[in-house]
C-alpha cells in the first residue's frame, strides 16, 4: 500500500523523479519494513486522535511515512545533481514560505515545531538515514508543497536541512508558544489538522521517551493523547489545571512568559475535555479570559524585570511585586464571586454590590426555608388525627387572622407573643386547634412569613413531644402547656403584641 | 498607585464604591455562622466569599436532604391529610 502511494506521489510531482522512481522500487521492498512500521503507529495515533484530524492530517502522516520510506531509499539522492538544486529552491522557498505561514495561522508555527522536534528524534529512529533525512526529504516535501498546498507541516522538516533557518524559525515564534504544547493545544483547541505535529510527537513518544509516556498518562486523564505532553509541560499542565481550580499562581506563567497563549488554549481545552469538574465551563472561559489578560499583564511585567537593572529598579520591582500581589488578590476574590455567582438563582447582574445584595438575600431565604422545613419534617410525624375536621372551617377563619401576622414582620423568636395573641381570636372561630388552610399556607410560604403561622399551628396542637423542634422559635415545654392551657379566650401579658 | 487609578476609574463608571462592598461584605459575613464568632476586622472579603460559597453550598445539601426526607414523609401519609398537604406546600 505504501509502495502505491510513494509511486502515485511521484507520479503526481512535477519534478524530475522519473528516473529515479524507478531506482526506488528495488530499495523499497527492503526498508519499507520498518517504515511501515512506524506508518501504522502513525496512523494509530491519528485515529486515536480526534477524527477532525482527518483526511488532511492522515495523509500528511502518510506522506511523512512515504518520505520516510523515500528517505531512506533516496541515499541515492545525495550525490544527485537535482537535490541540491532542490535544496536550494527549497532554501530559498522555505523563507518565503514562513511569512505566509505564519501570517494565516499561527498553528503552523506550532506544527513546525513539532516537526523539528520530530526531526530531532528522527535521527534516532532512522539512524542510518540521519545525513540523507534531512536533504532527502526535502524533494518530497518540496513535491508535496507543490502539488498539495495544506502540507504545510511538511515544509519545516525540509527546513531542518538548513539548520540555521530552522532556528531562526524557532527564535522568530518563541514569543508565541512553546515547542508541541502550544502546537497540540492549538490543535485541539482549533480542531485544525496539525496532524504532522501529532504524528512526529507520537513518533517520539513512541520511540524515544518512556518519561513522556508515564506523563502522558497525567494527560490522558483530560482526554488527551498519551503522545501530548512533554516532560516540563506535563508539569505546567499539572500545575495549570490546579491552578484553574484554585488560586492562579503566576509563578509559572512567569517563569515561561511564552506561555500564555498555550495557557488560555489549554484552559479552552480543559473546559472541554474536563466538563465534569465542578467548575462550570462558562466560569472557566471567564477564568481564562481572565487568564489571557492576566497572563499578558504578567508576561509584561516579567519580560519589565530582567529588562531594568539598577537601583531604581528595587523600587519598580516593589512596586510590581505589589501590584501582582495586588492583582493576585482582586484576581483571587474575583473568581470566588464568580464562583458565588454560580449558586444564586439565575442572576442577571453582573456588577459586585447586587451580586452581593442578591447573595444575601438568597441566603437569607434559604435560611428560612431550611427552619420551615426542618418543623415540616418533625411535626409531620406528630399529627393527631382528628385535625382534618378543621380545615375548610379554618379556611375563612385564618385568612383575616393570617393577615396580622404576615403583615407584623415580626422575626421568628417573637412568634410565641404572636401566638398568645391569635389564640383568642382563633378560639373564638374554633374551639380545638387550629389547622391552617393549605392554601393559605402556600401563599404564606411564599410570602416568607410561613413561620408564624407554622408556629401558629404548633402552638394549638396539643404536640409535648415535639418541643425539641419548637424550641427554635422560642417554645418550649412551659410555653407549649401555656399554650394548652390558655386555648380558652384568656389573654395573657402577651396578648396585644401584635403588629 | 495603579491600582488606585483604576479603582477611581472603576468607581467613576459604575458608582459602587469599595465602601459599599466592604459593609455588603460585612453583612454577608455576620449571615454565615462560622464566621460570626470571629472579630469582623480581620476577615477578608475572600475569606467571606469562600466561606458564603460553602456555606450555600451546604444549606443546598441541606435543603435537598429535607426535601427527601419530607417526600418520605408524604408517601408515608394519606394522601388527604392535613400533614400532607403541609408537606407539599413545603416541598412546592
């Protein structure tokens, strides 16, 4: 299969390979062994990878593998005439190529980064082709970009040949990411195909670092690729998603100030890949827009440090040190309001004082709700039975007689004065206890005063084993036989209190 | 100070001083139990954020307790009683 795909590609090209395809079917029965070897893990882990890799990055990978098998069969080449005129187009093309790369996208920097990364641990799995790798791949590259324009990833192995251009490419994109960690989060984050990039890392991991594979299992808990992280980066992703979790330390976005666009990305890629956490993907895209400026201001901020050197710059230090400090709380209180924000009832304010007013007054009612409960659930139990008697008569009777105690606002331990205070009346509509109209109740409850009248109802109903619960409205044993005792229209001390 | 600049920024657009965070702030810390005993000078604000976190959090867990316990109890109860009918009213 792979012999079909290197002849189709030669045939395709334009370039002068005719005569040489042909010198390269007899080596190819010998080395296409292990290249296709290395062709299946590659195709492995594209499929492991996300299907939006596809086609582009798939054949990208198989056109690496079919220049790896060139590769080694071109040795040929070396002495070839045409490789150097190749090598010098390509030379000359790889410059002009880099801007218009790097202009639409800034994903291709990363691929090339993980391709010259790949490359690097290339010599270690083709040992023997180290010499003609580099330059041997460069007719196929420079064929594929041809013929096939989205191959870009192929261009910067081309580019290791010139090592010198493979390092100012990497001096040039060093403010933007870091090497594949910023490449394979831009990949997952943009769904672009940066199959080559995956290819050349899974390659590596593959066949170079065990390390890189026990970390990637860090990494395969949040959905990634085992072929993801690298050492050090495995470290910061660790690190990062704590820090998304908690407090954002900036320490380690200072120490690699490059890093912040692959820690928005990342935290994107979080969002996605650890949806289950208990934070919410909206607090986390906050989170990390947070972060982006965050990460900016201190990158900013690190990139002044070094940059000042004198004794002024004890000064400016301090003062900076403060303000990160500074940040770092405001930082710190911003994401628990955020977090706060999360559990309120749906809130459309966004500014801190409503917020804050919205927290206390939620808090205040679910307080409330939880004392209304807590009787519910205690006295449910304690029921007499006769009490169904009372209802439809006690519909009319409590309506005007729930009126003063909704409208007295009075604070839950003042509801025994409001008790002594209802008994007459009540005791005039009916002599047993009272039982409140369900639907009375309801609205009560809505209105919040549901606890007067719930007291209300405790108080009449002959309940001594419940004082436990009564208690937190002030009843206790005395008050409950007070309350027995007095259902006769016998006002007490206490009586007029009402509102 | 920088940080003073952009407060003053902040507080010429949105008219919410610090002062009124810090009393909002106030107020919620004296809501949480926990944090009621404590001298109020010394908490911080997100120091009382965590702690509101939490404790809402918990009143929730609270909350959905109840809410199970007194469903337990309606079944358990004719479907007419008084009682019962409390207990939908609290359960809504």
């Amino acid at each position: 299969m792979d012999n079909e795909l290197v002849e189709l590609l030669w045939e395709n090209g334009q370039i002068v390979l005719h005569p040489q395809s042909h010198h390269h079917h007899h080596p190819k029965p010998g080395t296409a062994d292990q290249q296709e070897n290395q062709s299946r893990q590659i195709n492995k882990h594209n499929h492991d990878q996300s299907m939006s890799r596809g086609s582009t990055g798939g054949g990208s990978c198989q056109n690496q593998v079919t220049s790896l098998i060139q590769d080694t069969e071109t040795v040929s080449w070396i002495d070839d005439p045409f490789d150097k005129e190749f090598t010098s187009d390509f030379l000359s093309e790889f410059p002009i190529s880099n801007p218009v790369e790097q202009g639409p996208h800034e994903d291709d920097k990363f691929k090339k980064f993980g391709i010259s990364q790949d490359l690097h641990n290339h010599p270690v799995q083709l040992p023997n082709d180290k010499p003609s790798d580099v330059i041997n791949s460069l007719p196929p590259r420079f064929h594929n970009f041809d013929s096939a324009q989205p191959n870009h990833s192929h261009l910067p192995r081309a580019a290791n040949a010139p090592l010198s251009a493979m390092a100012d490419l990497r001096s040039s994109s060093d403010g933007v990411s870091n090497r594949t960690l910023g490449g394979e989060v831009r990949e997952y984050s943009s769904a672009k195909t940066v199959g080559t990039s995956h290819c050349g890392s899974n390659l590596v991991v593959n066949d170079t670092d065990t390390s890189r594979v026990s970390s990637g299992g860090i990494a395969d808990h949040r959905g990634f690729s085992g072929a993801m992280a690298k050492d050090h980066r495995v470290g910061k992703m660790s690190s990062q998603s704590d820090r998304l979790q908690t407090d954002q330390t900036e320490e380690t976005a200072i120490t690699s100030s490059s890093s912040d666009g692959s820690e928005t990305s990342f935290g994107r890629t979080c969002n996605q890949s650890t949806g289950t956490n208990s934070h919410k993907r909206k607090s986390r895209d906050a989170e990390d827009s947070e972060c982006q400026s965050k990460a900016a201001e201190l990158e900013s901020a690190a990139r002044k440090k070094p940059a000042v050197k004198s004794g002024s710059s004890r000064k400016s230090r301090a003062a900076e040190v403060h303000n990160l400090s500074e940040r770092r709380r405001r930082d710190r209180i911003n994401e628990k309001m955020r977090a706060l924000q999360e559990l309120l009832p749906k809130s459309n304010k966004t500014d801190k004082a409503s917020m804050l007013d919205e927290a206390i007054e939620y808090m205040k009612s679910l307080q409330l709700q939880l004392q209304m409960m807590w009787m519910g659930s205690g006295m449910a139990p304690m029921m007499f039975p006769g009490v169904q008697h009372y209802m439809p008569r006690l519909g009319m009777g409590i309506g005007p007689l729930a009126m003063p105690s909704i409208h007295s606002q009075m604070h839950l331990p003042r509801l025994p004065l409001l008790d002594q205070a209802t008994i007459p009346n009540q005791a005039a509509l009916c002599h047993q206890t009272t039982m409140f109209n369900p639907m009375n109740y309801h609205t009560q409850l809505q209105n919040s005063k549901l606890s007067e009248q719930y007291a209300n109802y405790m108080a009449f109903h002959p309940l001594q084993n419940a004082s436990q619960q009564l208690n937190v409205f002030g009843f206790g044993p005395n008050t409950a036989q007070q309350h027995n005792h007095s259902l006769a229209p016998s006002g007490n001390s206490n009586g007029p209190s009402v509102g | 100070m920088s940080s003073r600049r952009s407060r003053s920024r902040q507080s010429g657009a949105s008219r919410i001083t610090d002062d009124q965070i810090a009393d909002l702030v106030t107020k919620l810390q004296q809501l949480i139990p926990e944090l009621r005993r404590r001298r109020s000078d010394k908490v911080s604000a997100s120091k009382v954020l965590q702690e509101t976190c939490n404790y809402i959090r918990s009143l929730h867990r609270e909350v959905d307790d109840l809410s199970d316990r007194l469903s337990e109890l309606l079944e358990s109860t004719d479907s007419d009683s008084a009682q019962a009918a409390i207990i939908r009213s609290l359960l809504m």
